[in-house]
C-alpha cells in the first residue's frame, strides 16, 4: 500500500513550497476564493492539527466512508463567508509576520507527517462524525495536499508543481466521485483544475468533456 508515501511526498512538497515563499508572496491571492495565500497557510496548519487530532482518535466501529467517498460534493463553490473561513482570516492577520505562520506550519505539519507514519493503516479513525481507515484517510488527504498545493501557486507561477504521483492519484479519485474519466488528452493538473472549478475549461476541453461538462466543476469539501 503506497497511502503513507503519497501522503507523505504530497504533504511534505507543498510544505517545502510554503517554506520557499517570499514575506510579500504571503499577501498575494491564492486559488482558494476570498483568500491571500496567508490565509491558506493558516488553514493548512489547522489542516495539519486535524490530521493529528484524527491520527490520535481511534475508535472501534465498521468504516462508514473510503478514501473517495470522504469527499462531499456541494451545490456551490465556497465563497470565503463560511464562520470557520472567516475565522481563519482573521487568525492568519494575527500572526503579522509571515515566518511566524511558516514556522508553525513547519511545527505541526512535521508532527502530523511523523503522525502518519507511525500510525496503523489498518486502524479506524474518527472525524466529521464517520469512520475510516487510516490508509483511506491519508489517501483522502493526498487529494487535499494537492489541491491546496495547486491553491498556493496559483498566482505564483515559478512555484513547483505538486508531485506527479499525487497528481495522478487526486485525478483518479476526481473521476471516481465524478463517475466518469476525463478525457485522455487532459493532464492530470488540467483535469483537477478544471474539474474543481479552479478554471473554466477553454471551447476545445468542454468540447472533449461531452456530456461531463454538465457534471462540472465539483465542489468538494
């Protein structure tokens, strides 16, 4: 099972990304709608403390969710107005100066990456009221590693790219909560971008969509 690894080389390059932004990239905006980049720096480490809070809350019962089926497909894209984001602004404000905010992130992040390499893949964890494996809820993160790392570059174009395996692997579970591929022509990045709706697709890709593009964009959350 490969669920740790991917984690892991997702996890740690889109910290290794934040750690090589510049102190005026962190006021830039990101592709996470109503947020600068330091406003998803800071949910990425309330990301990271979940990861911890979940990795340490075992719990006895049948799995209720997969790796795929984790991810909820709202109505419409989230616009920034959410309590929860709207906290996350603020507390981004609060850390002032951007090496604050990277080195907490750099502090829970390495923990939640130790986390997930001690932890049993085949124990069953607890959040959002359902159960999962650990391997299908560190294979769930893989997709929201890449997204984010998509996020974080989005206006800032000498960035790496997200690993390619995770790219690979979010595409796959993308088209599993779709129910139906992309076409092959489509990149990886291309399809979660525009699958996600984090770009309108050009004529020609809506074109190849066919009958997906109706489908189109999946909010996740």
């Amino acid at each position: 099972m490969d669920h740790v690894p991917l984690f892991s080389r997702s996890w740690t390059a889109l910290r290794t990304a934040v750690a090589g932004l510049a102190d005026e990239d962190f006021a830039r905006p990101s592709g996470c709608a109503g947020w600068l980049v330091r406003d998803l720096v800071c949910h990425l480490v309330i990301d990271a403390q979940d990861v911890l809070i979940t990795l340490a809350t075992p719990v006895d019962g049948e799995p209720t969710r997969d790796a795929v089926t984790y991810w909820e497909v709202a109505d419409t894209p989230p616009s920034g107005d959410d309590p929860l984001d709207a906290l996350t602004v603020r507390l981004a404000a609060a850390y002032q100066d951007p090496k604050l905010l990277t080195f907490h992130l750099d502090d829970v992040g390495s923990a939640a990456g130790r986390a997930a390499l001690l932890a049993d893949p085949a124990g069953r964890v607890g959040t959002r009221d359902e159960v999962l494996t650990v391997a299908d809820y560190l294979s769930a993160y893989v997709m929201e590693w890449t997204l984010h790392h998509l996020d974080l570059i989005a206006y800032l174009p000498d960035q790496e790219e997200p690993p390619v395996e995770g790219l690979a692997r979010s595409r796959e579970m993308l088209e599993r909560i779709a129910g139906h591929p992309f076409p092959a022509s489509f990149r990886d990045l291309d399809a979660l971008l525009v699958g996600t709706g984090r770009r309108a697709p050009t004529a020609a890709e809506r074109y190849e969509l066919g009958d997906l593009a109706g489908r189109l964009p999946l909010h996740l959350g």
